[in-house]
C-alpha cells in the first residue's frame, strides 16, 4: 500500500490529517510548487519518498490477519517519547468511524512465546486497546536489527516526529552498540554523519532539562543544537535549572518553553553583588544599632541609639578609618597569596 509523501499537499490551505500512517489521507493533493521542489527541497522530497516506499514494502503484499491487542508487547526501542493526546483522540475517532485502514507490523516476540511485539504503528496498537478492538496486523519474523531499521525508516519518512524524538531514537540504538560506527542508524533515519553527531549530542542533555521542555514539536535541529551548545556553561545549566522549576515555566506549552529557555539562557545574567541588600546589626548591650545596606558600588552604614552613643561610635570609625582599610588590605593580600 503506497504512501503520500508528507509534504506533498504543503500549500494546501488546510491541515493536513494526522495518522500513524499518510495512507490514510483521502483527500486529493496539490503538486508542490517549482520553487519547493528543487535543491534541497527536492532532495528531502526524495529521501522521504524512498523511506516512506521502504517502509511500505515491509507490509505490501503481505497477509493481513487480526490480533488481540494485549497479546502485543511494545517495541524494545521507542521512536516516540510521548503521544500527543489531541492527535491520537484524532486518530482514535478517525479508526471509530472508518476502520483502520493500515496495518501495522509486528514481530514474534522472542522473548515471549505466543506473543508478538510492535514493530511500527504503536499508536493504531494503542487505539484498538482504547476502542476494545482487534488491531489489524502483518507478522514478520525479523532480527533486532531490521527491526530498528524498520521502525527508523518508517518513521523518519513522517512529518510529524519532532526532532527531539529522533535524536532520543538514535541514541538509544547506539547504546545497543549494533556496530562501531552507527551505520545502522545511518540507514534507519536516513541521515549523514554530521547530523547524527548532532543528535547524539542534543540527546545527551541532562535528563531534567529535556523532560521540562517536552517534545518541542516545531523545534527543529539547529534549534536544539544552539540549545546544547548554551548548556555547555555549567553557569547556564545552572541559570536552566533554576528556570525550570519556576511553576509559571511548566504551565507554558513546550515550544514556548523552549523559546523562553533560549532566551533567558542568550541574556546576560543579572550578577548577584548588584542585587541590593539590607541587614541590621545590634551589640549584646543594645546600646544602639545599625543599619547597613550594599546596593551596587554603593555601601551604607547608618547608626541610631536613645543616647550620645551613636554618634560617639561613628566620630570613633571615621577617626579611625585609615587603620581599619589598612588591616582589611592586608588580611585580603594574605588571602589571595595564601599566607
């Protein structure tokens, strides 16, 4: 069963249906304009058209049979990190009404006898739990590896995987250390090295700060990358973390979690000795008091007593001014020199 190319009805004014699988959109396509349709445009068309034709291949002419879904396990490696609710309640109303259309393909689990797992299509899975319905399915016997390879392919040639989905996919296969050099992720997502080496390295984020900000769907790889390379500053990972747990950040959606991030993350910090503050001071007989407070290069010192007392004590601190910043320069050259 053939696929649409995701981008095929880009200047289409409506939005495009969203589903495990483009064969289901049913209506007609407008042709992608010339300018679209060159350079790299054309060759990003292409790379999705083959993918999408290999991952097709894996189900076309095959026997269709049905399947209880609890006698399906979810695949060993996840292309997703998390389902958006307002896109699979779409896709579970369109399966209510029309049937699922597109099979999904599964695998004998080989740890499991009697059972099988999810290659691709964990959401139509996961609406015929929701519906109580058996889920359409062909079953393959693959390897580990075409079975990464498959699910790569599949979802990689799908416009709608964020980015940081496919760099979490990418790392994880490469921790299974299939081989030395990650071809097979090479093959599975369809991508040159640099970029790779891009979204290992934006999957590499601490943990926190990726679940905060969440799936980001509109943020693309150079985005997230600029991200990373912000978070190289320990200061800045410190200046995220703080941001982070500020209740007002989670109640945001995750794009703008994440513009607000960078931004903060780009903007020179406010240093903390600028920060005004203020404390007071009282000796043991409470003879008087001090009021002292330090707002940028400025430092004050008031003093207030009942009696002559405090008077008395400033004539005797600015009498003595001279020796007192002399002991304080000593005492901070011998810090500093370590004597």
């Amino acid at each position: 069963m053939a696929r649409k190319n995701p981008f095929a009805n880009i200047l289409d004014d409506q939005r495009p249906a969203v589903d495990d699988v483009a064969a289901d959109q049913k209506r007609p396509s407008r042709p992608v304009s010339d300018y679209a349709a060159k350079g790299a445009s054309r060759s990003l068309l292409k790379s999705l058209d083959e993918l999408a034709a290999r991952a097709d291949k894996l189900v076309e002419g095959e026997t269709v049979v049905e399947l209880e879904p609890d006698l399906i396990d979810a695949s060993f490696v996840r292309d997703r990190r998390a389902d958006d609710e307002a896109e699979f309640n779409e896709l579970l109303e369109r399966i209510r009404e029309g049937g699922q259309d597109s099979p999904i393909l599964v695998r004998p689990n080989p740890k499991s006898a009697g059972r099988y797992m999810v290659v691709f299509g964990h959401r139509r899975w996961k609406v015929a739990q929701a519906l109580g319905r058996k889920v359409r399915a062909v079953v393959k016997d693959i390897e580990d590896r075409e079975h990464v390879r498959a699910l790569g392919q599949e979802n990689a040639a799908r416009a709608d995987v964020p980015f940081i989905d496919r760099a979490l996919f990418a790392a994880d296969v490469a921790r299974l250390r299939y081989d030395d050099d990650n071809a097979i992720i090479l093959s599975a997502l369809s991508i040159d090295r640099t970029t790779l080496s891009k979204m290992l390295s934006v999957a590499g984020l601490p943990l926190p700060i990726l679940e905060a900000i969440g799936r980001a769907k509109n943020v693309g790889r150079d985005r997230w990358y600029e991200l990373k390379l912000l978070l190289d500053s320990p200061a800045n990972q410190e200046r995220a973390l703080e941001t982070i747990r500020d209740e007002a950040f989670s109640a945001l959606s995750s794009d703008t979690r994440f513009d607000l991030l960078v931004r903060k993350l780009r903007s020179k910090p406010t240093r903390k000795q600028n920060q005004p503050s203020k404390r007071n001071w009282t000796p043991p007989d409470s003879a008087l008091s001090a009021e002292i407070s330090a707002e940028g290069k400025k430092f004050t010192l008031a003093l207030k007593a009942k009696t002559s007392d405090a008077r008395a004590f400033g004539e005797y601190l600015s009498e003595n001014l001279d020796r007192f910043y002399e002991a304080f320069r000593n005492e901070s050259i011998s810090q500093e020199t370590g004597g």
